[in-house]
C-alpha cells in the first residue's frame, strides 16, 4: 500500500466514525493518529481500516473500530486520568485510551495477547500503558480506585469487583448480556450515594470469563 492509499484509507476511515455518530476531537484524533495496521496480522491486514471486527490470537477478535470510539467517547477520558482497561485483546483500544489518559492499566487473561501488545505499545512509542497478564474479572485491586474502567468483554452483571474499584465521580463502560447475542453496552456512573445506569446500544462482545487462559 502506498502513502497516498494509505492516507485516503484513514481519511475514509474517520469518514465511517463520524457517520456513526462519534463527535468527540480528541477521540478522532486518537483514532486517527493510531494505526489500527499495526495491530491487524498475517490474512486480515489489508482490511485493518475497514469499520468491521477481526480476528486476532488466541481466538479473541479486534473490536470494530466506530464501537472502539463511541466506548472511548462515552467513558469521558480526560488527561488526569487513570484508566483501567479489561481485556487488551490486540491492545488497540489501549493505545487509543493512551492519547488521551494520564496512565493506563490493561489486564489480559492470555499471556500471548500481552506479549503481542507490549510489543506494539513499544514500536509505537506508547510508554504510558502498563499491560499485565491478569483476571480481569477481578479488577486491579492494588492500583484502586481508577478514575475510568473500560471492560471489553461481556459480563452478566456490571462486576461488582471493578465497580468497587471505580473512584466516587468516576465512569465504567461495559457491555452487558446473558448471551453473545443480546448485549448492552452500559455507562456506570458512581455517585456518593450509589451508582447511575445509562444504556447506550446494542453490542456483541466476547464473553468475561474468570480465571487465566493456558496461552
């Protein structure tokens, strides 16, 4: 792919987001300074700025990038803030939460994933993200309370471990569903007197699971 296809296939590409409605400059920005190429591999690269879900490893896939901007617009990130992300996956929402966040945490239950990520938050310069092979189900408990929590896998129930760990005016989206066909994504604010539910569309995640994956 030469410059010029590359720069009209980003320029398309911020085209599609804002068709579907994400509005926010910074997070356009973010989307549009991250190369989405640098975390798509091997037969799916050529289509790294399509607005559709890839595979990657360990059978988990890349979000769809107009879902990855309207999580990131939703959960308000601004430059004090520390995010922790659940499931870095190929670590691109990572990197997009990186542009705009003082420090990020991303926990991963496949070792792989991490090593992989690691390896392009390094090629890209990206040295305010710390990923660990973790239980995400289970937060981060030791760098509590996070001013932002982006879950990027479906749990049943907004988990109470990571709520806990959100910070008193801070914000947590994560999708929520009983099934990998009804979903909702979900914008968790915790007030002092307790938390407020936004539900903001339909989505299709991977499902939350507990415990650590063997790769």
């Amino acid at each position: 792919m030469t410059e010029a296809e590359r720069a009209e296939k980003i320029m398309r590409f911020i085209y599609a987001l804002r068709s579907h409605g994400v509005t926010d400059a910074g997070v356009l920005r973010a989307m549009e300074r991250i190369d989405r190429g640098a975390f798509v591999k091997g037969i799916f690269a050529d289509r790294a700025y399509d607005d559709t879900p890839l595979p990657i490893a360990c059978g988990q896939t890349i979000s769809q990038p107009s879902v990855v901007a309207l999580m990131t617009e939703a959960l308000e990130v601004t430059p004090r803030d520390k995010v922790l992300e659940v499931g870095t996956g190929s670590g691109y929402q990572a990197a997009i939460l990186s542009l705009l966040a003082r420090r990020v945490y991303t926990v991963e239950r496949h070792r792989t994933l991490v090593a992989e990520a690691r390896a392009v938050f390094d090629k890209l310069g990206l040295t305010n993200i710390i990923a660990m092979a973790s239980d995400g189900s289970f937060g981060l408990p030791e760098q509590a309370p996070f001013d932002r929590i982006m879950v990027t896998a479906a749990a049943e129930d907004p988990p109470g471990p990571l709520m806990q760990q959100l910070r008193v005016g801070g914000i947590m989206v994560v999708p929520v569903g009983q099934s990998d066909h009804v979903q909702s994504l979900i914008k968790v604010r915790r007030l002092e007197s307790g938390y407020d539910y936004e539900e903001l569309r339909p989505v299709r995640f991977v499902p939350l699971l507990e415990g650590m994956a063997r790769d």
